[in-house]
C-alpha cells in the first residue's frame, strides 16, 4: 500500500494541499474575495485564481461579482445549489452546530458551552439566530436551508418530538421541539435522540461505515446506545430502544435518576466517576479524570477501568440479543480510548455466547464529539431525500392517473 501513496513534495500533493487549504478557509470564514484567500492561504493571486477556477468547474466551489474595500473583486464561497441542511446537537453542558450541502461538505460550524441546567425556550431562539448568522456566513440565506436535525441528551417520543420522560433533561419536559423551532425557522426540523444520531453519522461518515448491524455506545455524563439493525437505526416502538444506561446490572447498587438502582449509568456513568474521585478535588470534570488517568494517575485509571468493565457487562447483554458485527465507543468518556475500550472488550468477549470469533469488534468513534451533530446533518438529509422521494412517486402517480383518465375519455369519444 505505502508504495501507492505519492510523495510529500510531488507536484500532484502539493496541488491537493494547496486546494485544501483554500476549502478550508472558506469554510472558516465564509464568502471571501480571492485577494483575501491569497492572504489568508500564503498562496500568490495567480495560484488563487486558477485553483478557484478549477474548484469552481467541479462544483465545490461558486465566485459572484461583489466589493471589497470599495473595488470589484470576485466573492468565493462553498457551492450549495442543492440547498443545506443543520445538524444540532444539545448535550447536558454543550451546544454544537454543523451546516453542510447534501453531500456532507461542512460549510459552518460552532461550538460553545452550555449552563449546567439550561432551558429550551432561551436555547432554541438562541439557535434560531446562531443559525441566520451561520448562513449568512457561508453565502446563504434562510431559504437555502431545507432541512434541520436536533439531537437531545435523552429519549425521544418520535410521535410529539418531546423528552419522553419527564426529568432526565430538566427544562425541557413537555417542549414540542420540532414545533417551536418549525415556527420560528420556517423549515421543517426533525428529533432523535444524541446517540441515534451519532449511530446514523458514525454509519454515514465515521467507524461504522459499511457495515449493517452496529451498536453506537455513546458514554458521557449519561450513557446511551444507537442501535443500527440491517442498515437502519432502530429507535422502537416509543422512541425509548437504546437507552443502556438504565440496563441494571447490580441489584440494590446506587439509585440512578430513572428512580431504579445498579442501573449502569448510575455506576459508570461520567457523575459516578467524578464522586468516587472528588474527594479534596471540587469542581473536578470528566475531562480532568480522562486528563489525569492519560497522565498515569491510578486512580483515575482504575475508575476508568472499572466503568469499562461495568459498561461491558450491559454492551455483552446487548450484544447476545443483537449479535452486531461492530461496536463503536463515542461520547466524552471515549475519548479515554483503550483504558476504556480494553476492560470493555475483555468482558464483552467473556460473556458473549459466540465466543472470541464471532465477538463484536470494539472501536473508538472516528467522529469524536461531532458525531451527534454530524448525524443530525445526515437525519435532515435523509429526511429530504425521502420527502422528494415521496413527491416524486406522488407526482409520478397523478400524472399516471392523468393519462389514463385521458385516455378513457378518448375511447369513450369514439365510442
């Protein structure tokens, strides 16, 4: 393989990465001026120019006339004829955002903090106008948008598009979410929950491409699945399929917030990890354990450990009903990589009835903290491609029915 790939210093390379870098600043800054990317790339006008042509030829990128500083100038911005999508994606303590073509071309993106106990109303209008300005930023307007996926950190009721239980995203309860922000956004807006949407992104784009029958174990602050069975997310009757964190595999262990206890959430979950750690440490994060345990503190990496452990346990129970081919780890905790991964595949391989052979393949995600937002992307596109399907065939039937009445008319003249 390696005697395929081209040298660093070829000419082919260096043109790859010269077009690289100009995609990329468009990407960041939204529509530019050539002479503006020639500054902010390195590269001379001339290569600029012929780079921006040839973009421009393949579809990936658009120039229209515009000013800059009072002169004419050529404004440079990601091709998106096809229309955009959104992909959003509330955890607990974050808000990220990615817009893209059909394609999955990201055209904008952020990212910021959330309050620990934040509420929907002030966060949806929030994303109303983050959304306008991310738009306008890449050369769009509102009516390029056709469609937005939302991600939440908790079951979804697939019927209202509202928390299914009450309290486990408090501010929440009760908000018909895809109704507020179809209101506000004009544009039709579709719900899952955090780990379905990371399940369909990792199978779209990240460490489950190509395979029909995965698990997407997302373990953060709470601990969730996205089951994707024969190609397909599965959410189940009610929306609720996937929720592992409330699998108890300790009788009589701590109580967990769905009012059970030994659920595993309750025991390996990112809260459960901080209390058995916090001790003369206030205001410790999972990321400050994840950071503490890479740099060889014991403790952090027997608590991590031992929540790779408990999280095997329910993984192999889920594995011996769905028999999936790939398991993929995502979420804050994930991040911890094999101190994580190895004490779950070391108890996934032990319980599961197919043995070693057949045992799910245990892997890191490939999208990492945007695979939920990435997947909300791809749940809009998804949704669009299936509303034109559906206009399509209708479209195709009535003018079907329209010849045919046609044609009755006919005979019944001649007749």
């Amino acid at each position: 393989m390696e005697a395929h790939r081209r040298t660093p210093g070829s000419q082919t390379s260096l043109r790859e990465a010269n077009r690289g870098r100009i995609v990329d600043a468009v990407k960041k800054y939204g529509g530019l001026s050539q002479i503006e990317l020639a500054g902010l790339t390195g590269l001379s006008p001339a290569t600029v120019s012929n780079i921006v042509k040839e973009l421009s030829g393949a579809g990936v990128l658009t120039t229209a006339p515009g000013t800059r500083s009072g002169r004419r100038a050529q404004n440079v911005t990601l091709a998106h004829a096809l229309g955009l999508v959104a992909g959003v994606h509330y955890s607990t303590r974050h808000l990220r955002i990615a817009v893209s073509d059909a394609s999955y071309t990201v055209v904008a993106e952020t990212h910021m903090p959330l309050a620990k106990d934040h509420r929907a109303d002030s966060e949806l209008d929030r994303l109303t106008l983050l959304l306008a300005d991310m738009l306008e930023s890449a050369g769009a307007g509102m009516l390029d948008l056709l469609a937005v996926g939302v991600a939440l950190p908790a079951p979804v009721d697939q019927r209202t598009g509202t928390v299914a239980r009450r309290g486990i995203l408090r501010g929440w309860d009760g908000v018909e979410v895809a109704d507020v922000l179809q209101r506000s956004l004009k544009r039709p807006v579709f719900v899952d929950t955090d780990a379905n949407a990371a399940a369909l992104g990792e199978l779209r784009m990240g460490a489950a491409r190509g395979k029909n029958d995965v698990v997407y174990v997302d373990v953060g602050d709470r601990i969730g699945a996205g089951l994707v069975l024969g190609g397909r997310v599965y959410s189940g009757h009610g929306g609720m399929a996937g929720e592992l964190g409330h699998t108890v595999i300790q009788e009589d262990g701590p109580p967990c917030e769905c009012g059970n206890r030994g659920c595993v959430q309750a025991i390996a979950g990112g809260n459960a990890l901080i209390q058995k750690l916090q001790t003369g440490n206030r205001g410790l994060k999972l990321q400050d354990v994840i950071v503490r345990a890479m740099a060889g503190d014991s403790d952090a990496i027997r608590a991590i450990a031992d929540a790779g452990t408990a999280i095997g346990v329910a993984t192999a129970n889920l594995s011996n009903l769905l028999d999936p081919e790939r398991i993929v780890i995502g979420g804050e905790l994930g991040r911890a990589g094999e101190l994580l991964l190895g004490p779950m595949r070391r108890e996934v391989e032990r319980a599961v009835l197919a043995g070693t052979r057949f045992a799910p393949e245990i892997v890191q995600s490939q999208l990492g903290q945007n695979a939920s937002a990435m997947g909300a992307m791809a749940m809009a596109v998804d949704r669009v491609s299936l509303n034109a399907d559906e206009t399509q065939i209708a479209t195709s039937q009535i003018a079907t029915t329209q010849i045919a009445t046609t044609q009755i008319a006919a005979e019944e003249h001649r007749e």
